[in-house]
C-alpha cells in the first residue's frame, strides 16, 4: 500500500503505458544550425519524436549559428530539410505549425560574447513563456574546430549550470578529436565546465535498434553465450562497408580518413557491444564500465608492427552497381597526392581470459561493391568427419552472422543434409527484423535526442571509452606516417578492396566473407 | 468432412510455391509470431475480419484460424481451406507472410470447430482468440478453448448495451482471477481506444514540477460522444475507473447522481499536508455532448483540475479535425502551455496489434475494469 500522505515520486499515470516516459520540457540550442546535419538529421528527428507524440509541450529550439537570418527563414528552411528527410514524408501542416511556434533563431558568431549573453536572455525568456523549467540541451553540430570556442563561452556565460533547479547537457558529434592527444585535450576542456554526467557524445551507430540488440541477443538469450568464448568461437568479422566514395565531404575526409572516420568509433564500438562481459545492470555506467574493458584489453598495435597488423587502401576510379565512381585522388577537395586510406582492414586481439587468441577482424571503406554493416561470429569446425566420403574441409563452420544493415537481422548458417545425397550443404537460417515485425524502427537520431532529454546516457560514449580507443588508433597512424611506405590508389572503385587485405586474411588460413 | 493431415499438407505446398515463386521479384519469408483464432458469425463480417487479419501481418506474422459459424443452417456442414497472407511493407524488402486457415461450419456442424482448432494450433505459440460481436462470453468457443487461450480479445461496444457489457466484462475477470488454471489476458478494444489519451494525460505528469498536482485533483471533467448503445458512456467509465484505480481514490458507496444526462461519481481522497487522516471529496463528471449521426461515439475531451490552493488545469481535447487533439496545461501564476499533437483515430487492426503485443495480463486495464465494472453497475439500466 502506498502512503497516503507520501509525495510521489514516480507518475502512477504511466503504468501499462506502451511508451515510455516524456522528457521534461527543455530547450535544445544548436550550434551551427545553418549547416546539413541541422536540417538533415536533427530536426527531422526532433518533428518525427513530436509527431509520435514523445515530446513535452513547451519543447523549444534555438538555432545559433553566423548566418544573418530571422525566425521564419529559420523555420522554413527547417521546414523543408523535414519534408525532404523525415521517414515520414511531409510535414503535417497544423503539426508543425504547432512545432515551429517553439523554434527561433539567433544570429551570432561562436567566439562573439554578446551572442552567449543573447542566449542566456532567450533561454530565461522560454523558461518563462514556455515552461521549460531551466533544462537545457546544448547540440554542437559545428566543425570540431569550433567546439573549444563554444564549450569556453558556455563556462564563461554561467550557461553550464541551469537555473531553477532545472538540468543542462551538452551532446557533441563525431570526430571527438583526431588523435589521443586532442581527445584528452578536448575532454579536459569539456569537463572544465561540465560534469561527466552532462555529457553525452554521440555516436550514431549505437541508436540504431539492430545494434542495441546486440545486448539484448547475447543477454536475454540462454544458447549462445555458452558458446561466445574462444573455447567455441574461431574467429569474428566485423565489417562497415560504404558503396559511396566521399562524394561533397573531400575535403573533410582527406584529413580524416577511413581509420578516424569510422574504426575509431563506429566499429569499436561494435567491437566492444560484441566482446564485452555481462553488465551488472542495463544502465549508463554499468554498461560502459564493461565496454571500456574490452577497449582496454585489446592488445595495442605499435607503430613498428603496424604493416602485420594492418591493411590500408585507397580507391581508384571504377564503378559501383553501374555507377561510374571517380577515383579517391580526383574527388573535389582531396589533394592530388593524397596518403589518406579510404580502406582499412586491421586484426585485433583481445587479451581477456575470454577472448584470448581469437583474432578479430575488422574493415571498413569506401567506394566497395554494397553498403553493408554486419559482424559475424565464426565457430571452429568440427573436429572428426563422421559422414561420408568427404574431407572434413568440406564442412563449413557455423557462422552467426548479425546484420546491422540494410536488412537487419541475425543470420546462422548451419550444416545440413541434401535430401537423397550424400551430402552436406550449408543452409542459413534467417531472422530479418523486416520480415518478423513490419513496424518501421525510429531512426538513430530520434533514439539518441530522446535518451540525452530523458538524461540516459547509455547509448553515449563516456571520456574514458573514447580514450581507450584512440589509444588503440593513434599508434597505428604513428606508424604509417613514421613508415617508408606511401600510399597510392591499390583498389578499384566497386571491389571489395585491395589484394592485399585478402592476402592479409589468408595468411591466417581465412578468407573475408563474401557480403 | 476434414483431415486435418489435408489442410497441413496444403499448407506445406503453399509455402514452398511461394518460396519458389518471387511476387514482384520479392522473396518470402515465413514468420509467425502466435496463432490468433478468430470467429466471425456472418460471410460480411468473415471477410472484413479476413482484411484485418491481413493487415496484422505487419506487426504480427500468425497462423490465422478464422472460423464462419452459421449454427442456424440446417444443413450441417464443415469446410476449410489455406491461404497465405502476405504484406510487401516497403519495396525492396522481403514479403512478410503469414498463413491462414478458414474454417466454414454450419447447422449442427460447429460444435466441431473447437476441436479442429485445437489440431490446428502451431505448437509453443501464443494462442490469442478474437470475439467480435454482442456477447463474447456465452461463446460455445470460448467456453471448449478456455484451457487454451492465453488472451481474449473482445469489444464491449459491438454489445447491445455497452455499459452492461463493461459490468459483465468485469465479473468474468473476476471469475477468471479465481480460476487456479493459468490466468487469462482480457483484452477491451474499447480499452485500447483510449490509450493516447492515457497517454497524453499522463505525460503532463511526467514532469518534475508538474507532478505533485496530480495528488491534488479535484474534479474531473469527461465528454462524449454518446452513441446509440451507450458506448461513449462505456468509454468515458472506464477512463473514470482508470484514473480512479491508478490514483487510489476510494469510491464512496453508491455515490453516483445523474443530472440532465450527465453522471457524477463521487469519490475522495487523501488531503496531502492536511495531516494523515485528512481527506478530500473528488467528483468525476461525465458530460454527453449533443449526439450527432456523423459522429461516432467517442471521448472528445478529458481534463483534471484542482482547486484547492493554487489552481491547475491539464486539459485533452480532440480537434475540430478528427486527427489532432490539443493539449493545455494551466497553473495559476505560470502561462498556460499548449501543443497540437497528432492523434488520428486508430483502424481495428492498429487496435488489435496493440492488444496483442501484450505479452501478459494488462493489470492497468485489469483494475480499471475492476472500477468501471463498479460504477457500471451502480449505473440505471
């Protein structure tokens, strides 16, 4: 029985509710909101999470950013970047009336003091007006180089803590720096200003529903984690192909490259999510306390191993699915003769009394045949050929193969006996989210602003997490630029990348997956 | 008459046409989540419940069992045939199937259904049986495929009188809650209805500042469309026993008054800081708006004020425009806030997807059943 006279703390209206909880009423400020992942990703996510009814009234907007706008230029164009983006096609006109009346502008440069004072007033303006109690999200969606600027000015301004006993957090995108040495520089001048628990960077990958299943596949299930150790598992694959080349981003990419770009986060975070022990809890830290082990129990790769260890690309013109693709050094923004990888292929080990001695390998790139994202878990064979006349190489190992995308889903490829024959074929079987729910999955991004409101930080990747895996990345740029090798383009656009990384696998005695 | 070894071997043959055929160039992909036995009393009512099924496909892939009984037919006859439901969600990917098995009985014949259903059932699946029409409970059906079942799925305003139906409703749950067998999910479809605006009644509550109000409400203020056979007033009673049991209001003994069509329940509640044995009284109104033939018969506003002390006002009302609703929330001294959110009117199979993705007992209906049983018996016939 409750106490009558108790005060509540928990809403009893929310029982046996389908959805969960609403965040409170907060506004979010964007740096940089004039640019493409503003109109893109961000507000498209932030009308589709309105739409489905899973934002507060008094939910508001502030854009910030150098471009001499006014409101209703603000919102028209975020207007259109909805309809062009949103999963679900245009924008409801009554809704996003009712939307837009909490979206603003503010014009300001990101070192301009005067602009930060503006803000504090706006934001205390919306307290009032529209509720929102305080709470405050800060969005950098800038270029890296303007983060430091803005985090300084926010400390400067006061705006690092809220009034009225509300809450402020601040998320900021992809690169977290571009070696171990600005990631720490950069975390040091975040958490001068902020506490860890109100930062919250992002890395997209993880709001994707297929791979926080990952947990929920090795966890909430009896059969396999029996099997997920060295004693069963012969090797695992982890691969993030891209069929795209670097299209407008050339001059970005030229200065970041396959390993920044993608391995330092996207794919050790799959790494992690697919190595790690179980957690003492589904919570923030217990589930990062338990990534970050695996990060740090990788054994590092030094500059001087780095050619045994690591296979690097650069893509030359060819085609992909019919499509003619310029090659890597052509591209606009790219310099004639650039050393950066669009490809790389590396093996990790995973010094853990769980993993010792099984290899993982992981590639990722540019300009390859398909747009895959998947991570397979090779058994070991069999040990003794019991059936037929056959060599036991003729049986394939079981692999379980966990797509990320397009068509996510869990495949196992198991032996099986071809009906009438002597024979044993490979069959898959096949658990595709699209066939077993036909009910569309939010994007990321809806997932990731809704968690950072509701102050979940478990699908966020904490200080000590992105250090770890820069120091597993650093060493090897170390040893590429300290190396006499130079990179020239070693694979054609719309191949599965260069002779050497299929080299690379069968000198182990294994081959990539053929996706 | 059937074998039931015939329709599984069509079956068989069905999904391997299938898997050798590429509608469109698509695959298909077999997946099914439960076995959900339907049962339609007419050819019309059959084949509108054959389309929802169909449309259930998206979220739950099933072995569909739709059985037409016509016990008033002379003749007695037995019937079945196979189809597969397929659904291509979005182009490109995969078809999503589901099977289907129709069952045709009629005259002395359909006391034979319950047992071919039993046969038929795909084993360690779920087994969820739909009740459309007057009277679910006297359902030969149900009563043969009790031990069986693990949800009921029913719709209190297809009965006659929607209001008796809640009361019976009620106490078959509370039969059912008695039985030692294992406990049986009760599904309402006029429950689901109302969830966005649970929903959106409880999210003001979500907040932080907003949330101690909810200890201090006063009165509550229901409309409703009525309709012909009190299913407005069915849905607005259980909107009324919802928050009565969520919130623990204690019902005072037959306080219930009628005045120019609209109900009052009178209930109380604890006076937070009045000191511990402090109580306040609590009304619920439940107002008809003017009945009109366009109209179907529905929630259209819910609000829930408190008075006493600083005044506050959380209000839900549906739009002019039937997919919208407003939402405001006013407290004395701060500036009232309100948004417009989508909420369109769900389809039946958008009601029956989200019964069925309920694993287990829904104790939040269950209790508000429990309350809204209570207050429709209380109700004049």
């Amino acid at each position: 029985m409750r106490n009558e006279n108790s005060v509540l703390s928990h809403n009893p209206l929310r029982h046996g509710l389908r959805i969960g909880r609403t965040p409170e009423p907060c506004t979010m400020v964007i740096f940089g909101a004039s640019g493409d992942l503003t109109s893109r990703k961000l507000v498209p996510a932030l009308y589709n999470l309105a739409r489905e009814r899973r934002l507060p009234g008094g939910f508001s907007v502030i854009g910030f950013a150098r471009r001499p706008w006014d409101d209703a230029q603000f919102r028209d164009l975020l207007r259109s970047g909805v309809n062009a983006n949103s999963r679900n096609g245009s924008v409801d006109p009554a809704l996003w009336s009712s939307f837009a009346e909490g979206i603003s502008y503010l014009q300001g440069s990101f070192d301009e003091a005067q602009a930060y004072a503006k803000l504090s007033e706006r934001l205390a303006e919306l307290d009032a007006r529209r509720g929102t109690g305080g709470n405050r999200v800060f969005y950098l969606a800038t270029p890296p180089e303007s983060y430091s600027e803005i985090i300084h000015q926010l400390g400067a301004h006061g705006l690092s803590r809220s009034p009225n006993g509300g809450w402020t957090r601040i998320i900021v995108e992809k690169p977290f720096g571009r070696d171990l040495m600005s990631a720490r520089e950069l975390n040091n001048q975040l958490l001068a200003v902020f506490d860890e628990p109100q930062v919250y960077r992002i890395d997209h990958y993880l709001g994707k529903e297929t791979v926080q299943n990952i947990l929920i596949f090795r966890f909430a299930n009896g059969i396999f984690e029996p099997l997920w150790d060295r004693r069963a598992v012969d090797h695992v694959q982890i691969t993030v192909s891209e069929s795209i080349g670097v299209e407008d981003r050339g001059g970005y990419y030229d200065r970041s490259g396959a390993l920044r770009d993608m391995i330092q986060n996207h794919l050790m975070q799959l790494l992690s999510l697919v190595a790690m022990e179980p957690p003492v809890a589904y919570d923030a830290d217990a589930v990062r306390d338990e990534k970050v082990k695996v990060l740090r129990a990788i054994r590092p790769i030094y500059p001087n191993e780095v050619d045994h260890y690591v296979i690097r690309g650069q893509y030359g013109s060819g085609s992909v699915s019919g499509r003619p693709i310029t090659g890597y050094r052509d591209e606009r923004g790219v310099a004639s003769g650039s050393q950066t990888e669009t490809y790389v292929a590396l093996k990790l080990f995973i010094e853990s009394w769980r993993w010792a001695g099984v290899p993982f390998y992981l590639r990722s790139g540019k300009a390859l045949p398909r747009r895959v994202s998947e991570i397979a878990v090779q058994f070991k064979t069999v040990p003794t050929m019991l059936f037929a006349d056959m060599p036991l190489n003729a049986i394939e190992p079981n692999v379980l193969a966990i797509k990320i995308q397009p068509d996510e889903g869990i495949t196992l490829k198991v032996g099986s006996k071809v009906p009438g024959q002597q024979q044993i074929r490979p069959v898959t079987m096949d658990f595709r989210y699209g066939t077993s729910f036909g009910v569309a999955s939010p994007e990321a991004y809806e997932r990731l602003l809704l968690d950072c409101m509701l102050g979940d930080g478990t699908l966020f990747t904490r200080r000590d997490e992105v250090e770890a895996s820069w120091s597993i990345i650093t060493p090897i740029h170390q040893g590429w630029t300290s190396g006499s090798a130079l990179l020239s383009p070693n694979y054609e656009a719309g191949s599965w990348g260069p002779a050497a990384a299929d080299e690379f696998m069968l000198r182990d005695g294994r081959t990539w997956r053929r996706l | 008459m059937i074998d039931i070894s015939t329709i599984e071997r069509e079956l068989r043959q069905l999904w391997k046409e299938g898997a050798g055929s590429t509608a469109g160039g698509q695959a298909m992909t077999r997946a099914l989540t439960l076995n959900l036995v339907a049962r339609a009393q007419d050819g019309p009512s059959a084949e509108q419940m054959g389309a929802v099924i169909q449309q259930l496909t998206a979220s739950h892939p099933s072995r569909a069992v739709l059985a037409r009984m016509r016990p008033t037919l002379d003749e007695p006859r037995l019937e079945a045939f196979v189809q597969a439901n397929c659904l291509l969600v979005t182009q490109g990917a995969p078809q999503i199937c589901g099977e289907q098995i129709t069952i045709d009985a009629q005259g002395s014949a359909v006391t034979q259904v319950a047992s071919l259903v039993l046969a038929l059932l795909v084993p360690d699946l779920p087994v969820a049986l739909w009740l459309p029409g007057p009277a679910p409970l006297e359902d030969p059906l149900l009563l043969r495929l009790r031990g069986v079942i693990t949800r009921l799925i029913v719709d209190t305003r297809d009965a006659h009188d929607a209001v008796r139906a809640l009361a019976h409703l009620a106490a078959f749950q509370a039969t059912e809650a008695r039985a030692t067998r294992q406990v049986l999910g009760i599904s309402d479809l006029a429950w689901a209805i109302l969830t966005p605006w649970r929903e959106l009644i409880a999210q003001f509550f979500d907040t932080r500042p907003l949330l101690p109000h909810l200890q201090r409400i006063d009165q509550v203020l229901i409309t409703y469309q009525p309709g012909e056979r009190r299913e407005g007033l069915a849905l607005s009673l259980l909107l009324a026993g919802w928050l009565t049991a969520s919130l623990g209001w204690v019902m005072l003994d037959q306080a219930l008054s009628v005045e120019e069509g609209t109900v009052r329940l009178h209930l109380r509640r604890p006076a937070v800081g009045r000191g511990p044995n402090a109580i306040r009284l609590i009304t619920i109104d439940l107002i008809p708006t003017a009945p009109s033939r366009d109209e179907p018969p529905a929630i259209t506003s819910l609000c829930l004020r408190a008075i006493d002390g600083v005044s506050a006002d959380f209000c839900v009302e549906r739009g002019e425009e039937a997919n919208y609703a407003t939402t405001k929330a006013h407290v004395a001294g701060h500036p009232p806030i309100s948004r417009l959110v989508r909420c369109e009117t769900p389809t039946l199979a958008d009601l029956l997807a989200a019964e069925l993705r309920l694993l287990n007992r829904d104790q939040t209906f269950a209790t508000a059943l429990q309350s809204a049983g209570i207050f429709a018996e209380w109700l004049p016939a």
